[in-house]
C-alpha cells in the first residue's frame, strides 16, 4: 500500500512516457523502498521489475561533479589574464626580432638589426619569466580544484574557460620555444658577419607592455581564447 502511494503521488500517470529524469525521480523515491521490501515475498515481480528499470536508468544519467569556488574562480581569471599578456609580450618580442632579421637580410642596417635582436630577447625573457610564474599558479590552482572534490563522489567539472586557458598557456609555450630558437639563430648570423652584438642589459630600445591589462585587452583576451579554442 506504501507504494501505491508513492508511485501514486508522482506527477505523472502514464509510465510509457516517463522521461528520464522522471524515472530519476522515481528511482530517488523507490531505491529506499527497494531495501527495506527487498526480502518482503509480497513484492510482485512487476513492481520489482519497474524499480530495477529505474535503478538502470538512474545510474545512466550523466551525474554532475562539483565546480571551482568563486575564490579558486576569481584565482584562475586573474591567471588567464597574465597568460595574456605574456603572450603579448611575446608579439612584442617578435615583431623585434622579426625586424632584426629583415635588418640583417638588407646588409646594410646589420647594428641597428643587433639593436632590434637585443630589444627582443629583453621582452622575450621577461615574457619567459610571466609565463613561467602564471603556468605554475595555474598548476596550483587546478591541483587545489581536484583535491578537493570528494574521491568517492562524481569527477569535478572545472569551467569550460579553464581549458581555454590550458590552450592559451600551451600556445604561449609553443611562441617562446619558437622565439628563442629565432633570437638563437640570428645572434650566430650577426656574430658571423663581424657585427658588434648589442647586450641585453644594454639596449636602449626595449619594448615592454603595460603591467596591467586595462579593459580593451581584457576584451582582447575573449577574443584570444575564443579564436584559438578550435585550433
């Protein structure tokens, strides 16, 4: 009779056209009567069949695993975002060297090419450095993230933005080995052709990047992330 009552109060009639999120429901409500009849001979084999179906069912539907805090959110934003502008820097690196190398191409502007090459590689390790420091608090975030979620429980979904921050971060790696490999090659042809290489700590033509992502590079860091996503 309790579970006449139970099925009975369901808002819905028609077993046929259960969805599966009622059969959710009506395994929540059946899964406890289920152990306490479970050795009850009174339990036709109808009502046994039905709770089994939705126990089945139940277990089918995808189970939704804990999200980041806000503060672990909050961390991870402000990491993407000097992902960013590493990654800028690192355009700034390369527009130097890239300008050098035309330089040393000509013959003809081979000290103003040292000059570019040496403002490159100034913003490339400073670059290098942000990298490095942003991809080991993101490291740290994560690690916090999956720590904390219940082993016994479902998996944790981190936001879909964090991956897209994965993918930015991998990217930006991806620059700086390029960049170094650039800056490597064009010191040795500079070297070659007898011109005198200007210094890092030197160079009186280093490029940097603001400190701080004001709101036009914030917007900027959507689109990033947006148009790399699928690459």
């Amino acid at each position: 009779a309790f579970l006449s009552l139970a099925l009975g109060s369901l808002p819905f009639s028609n077993p046929i056209f259960f969805t599966m999120q009622q059969w959710a429901t009506l395994a929540a409500i059946l899964l406890p009567l289920w152990h306490v009849t479970a050795l009850s001979p009174a339990l036709s084999p109808e009502l046994e069949a039905g709770v089994q179906g939705a126990m089945l069912l139940s277990a089918a539907l995808p189970q939704h695993g804990p999200t980041p805090t806000p503060e672990l959110e909050a961390r991870m934003t402000k990491t993407g975002s000097a992902i960013y502008h590493a990654f800028e820097l690192l355009q700034t690196a390369e527009q130097n060297i890239e300008e050098g190398q035309q330089q040393m191409n000509s013959k003809k502007l081979l000290q103003s090419a040292s000059s570019n090459l040496a403002a490159g590689e100034a913003v490339l390790q400073k670059a290098t450095q942000e990298l490095a420091d942003s991809t080991r608090s993101k490291t740290e975030i994560t690690s916090s993230f999956l720590n904390s979620a219940d082993p016994l429980g479902a998996p944790p979904e981190p936001p879909h933005s964090w991956g897209q921050i994965d993918n930015m971060e991998r990217r930006a790696s991806s620059k700086v080995k390029f960049l170094q490999s650039r800056s490597k090659e064009l010191r040795s042809t500079l070297r070659e052709a007898g011109v005198s290489l200007v210094s890092v700590a030197s160079s009186d033509k280093v490029q940097t990047v603001g400190d701080s992502l004001n709101k036009k590079e914030e917007d900027a860091l959507v689109d990033f992330v947006s148009t790399y996503e699928s690459h």
